[in-house]
C-alpha cells in the first residue's frame, strides 16, 4: 500500500499509538480523519499534526457508523481504517458484568462495527485496507487482567476472519499486534516498560507491514517466538507463564500499584 494521496481514519487518535499512526500517515501525504472519544484533545492534536477530526465514541455502534458516514460524505471514501481505539480495564472473573460488557465493545465490537459498515463501500470499490489494533495479548495472553486477554484474542480472531473471507475481493486485513509500547497503557505495568518501544519505532514496524499488504505486525522478537513455543508445547508454555506472572506481580507491589487495576499488558514474551 502506498499512502500518498490516501484517505486515512484513525480512531483513539487522541494519544499513543493512534495519535503516532495519524501523525506519520500525514507525512507520508495521506488525508487523515483523526477520531477519539476525546474531543478536546483528540481535536487539538489532530490540528497540530493536520488532520481532520471528528469526535466519535467507538464503544457504540452508533458512534462507528457516524465516524464512517462523515468522511464518506465529506472525503468521499476510505482507503484504510485503522481501527486503533482499546482499552484495559479489569483482573479477574470477579471483574463486574459492567467492566466485561465495555471492554467487550471498546475492544472487540468496535472492529465488527467498523467491518460492518465500511466494507460495503471498499467491496463496491473492490479495494480497502483495514488495520486493527489488537496486542501480542491476542497471540499469547495477558498476566494481570483475564478481560484484557480475553478480548485480544477475539480481535485477533476477528481480522484474521475478515482476512480469510475477503482478501480474494480486493479487501486488506492487517492486525497490530504490539508487546509494550511507551504509551499510558503501560503506566501500571512494570514488566512491559522495561523492553518498551517508543510509538515511531512501532509505527515504522506497522507500515512496513502494510506496504506489502502482510497481516501480521509485531512490534518485539520475543512474541513469534514465545508463540512458537505456546503451540509446540502448550503445556511448557503455561509453565513458563506462571512463572513470568509471579514476576510481574512483584514488580506490580514494588511500583506501587498493588491491587489497581493494571492499565498495560504483560503479554508473556519470554525474558527469562
């Protein structure tokens, strides 16, 4: 895929990862329409950085198909929607139904929403791209929070459907699939910050992906090869990562955030 000249929606636009997407796709000459529950700073960055912004909460269908409606009536199509916004909320099954049921939407839904009401347009073109943000969480899991873990391995199920059942008509599926990156999420997840990444770095790993129309983008060397490990030996693999959780909980207790709710992902790349 080449950018120049694309239409580009990048939704959790506001910071991290989003705002890193949308700041880059605009260097590389594409139109960008910037989104985020946000509005006030979603609005304020995507000005620094030139893009348009339109203020949406993707944690409702509602707030997807509108997203969509205005830059198909506004730009005129989309070429790539990069389905970015998630969250991390939630330990374990004591976690109540309310927590379950928002990240559900914010983390899963928002990709089938998205899907739902921009691949009629790219299958009328008989061309689109679509990114979605998942986490190597989806590929390996999640040592602090089961909803986290849980709705990661279903984004990714669901860009690797979309994939399978619309790549012979003209429709690109990639899913990011970071381990820690410099970004809010991991303030509360001690493991992660010490093999982070900063935001350029994943996003130059990302479009390398997307020019050659590939699926799959990691962001760290550890999460093929922890994957690998998982299916060759499921087993040993679990072994490995109930050793690596009690790790992550001690450096959970020594930095302070013993019993918060984890806001980052230990995704179990194995380092030792």
């Amino acid at each position: 895929m080449d950018f120049n000249g694309k239409v580009i929606v990048v939704t959790g636009a506001a910071s991290g990862i989003g705002l890193a997407l949308a700041t880059r796709f605009v260097r590389e000459g594409a139109t960008v329409v910037a989104s985020d529950r946000n509005a006030e700073a979603g609005a304020r960055e995507a000005g620094e950085i030139g893009a348009r912004f339109v203020a949406a909460d993707i944690g409702h269908e509602e707030g997807v198909k509108a997203l969509i409606d205005d830059v198909l009536a506004r730009e005129g199509r989309i070429d790539l929607f990069c389905s970015n916004a998630g969250i991390a909320v939630g330990e374990g099954p004591e976690t109540p139904d309310k927590v379950w049921d928002l990240i559900h939407r914010v983390n899963v839904m928002s990709h089938v929403w998205a899907a739902r009401h921009v691949l009629p347009h790219m299958l009328a073109r008989g061309e689109g791209h679509l990114l979605n943000t998942a986490s190597a969480a989806g590929l390996l899991t999640e040592l602090h929070s089961a909803p986290y873990a849980v709705t990661k391995h279903a984004a990714l199920a669901f860009a690797e459907w979309l994939a399978v059942t619309y790549g012979d008509r003209g429709i690109r599926v990639a899913c990011l699939c970071p381990e820690g990156v410099w970004t809010p999420m991991i303030q509360n997840a001690p493991i992660l910050q010490q093999t982070a990444i900063s935001t350029d770095e994943l996003v130059e790993k990302t479009l390398e992906v997307l020019r050659k129309d590939g699926f799959l983008v990691t962001t760290h060397p550890t999460t093929l090869v922890s994957f690998q490990n998982k299916a060759s030996d499921y087993d040993g693999w679990i072994g490995k990562m109930r050793r690596l959780r009690v790790k992550a909980m001690a450096l959970l207790a020594g930095h302070g955030a013993a019993g918060a709710a984890p806001t980052g992902a230990a995704q179990g790349g194995e380092r030792g």
